[in-house]
C-alpha cells in the first residue's frame, strides 16, 4: 500500500492537489494511505523549499506544481 504524502500548508493548491492525488488511486484501484504534511520542518525535512510537494512512499516526486491525475497515476503505477 503506497504511502502518499501532500506536502504543504493547506492552500487551494494543496487541497487540489490531495484531490487529485485520491483520484488518481482510486482510479488504478490502489489500495493507498494519504498522509497531509503541515509542518514547515517537516517539509523542509524533505529537503522541499516550493509547496505544495508530492511524495510517494517518503520520496519527493513533484515540487512546486498541482500535476494532473493522469501525472499523478503514471507515478504510482
């Protein structure tokens, strides 16, 4: 079960991207867990400086951009 982590402080960019980030799952029928990171250290933890980040399984995959569904699945398949 992949662990996908929205990195970010909960703006509309954010949000979106936690949207499409569960759809793009729940489309591959991936069983997944969604964790929401807030924390500014935790972030910067990851070596991110540009939010909102995507990461699957604690590895930085997208910074700084909302990317599509069909972005997200080809990242998760």
């Amino acid at each position: 079960m992949p662990l996908i982590q929205i990195l970010g402080t909960g703006c509309p960019k954010c949000r979106k991207l936690a949207e499409n980030a569960e759809a793009a799952a729940k489309a591959l029928g991936v069983d997944y867990h969604l964790e929401k990171v807030t924390d500014l250290s935790k972030i910067m933890a990851f070596g991110v400086m540009l939010t909102p980040a995507l990461a699957v399984d604690g590895q930085v995959k997208v910074v700084g951009k909302v990317p599509s569904v069909d972005e997200i699945k080809a990242l998760l398949a």
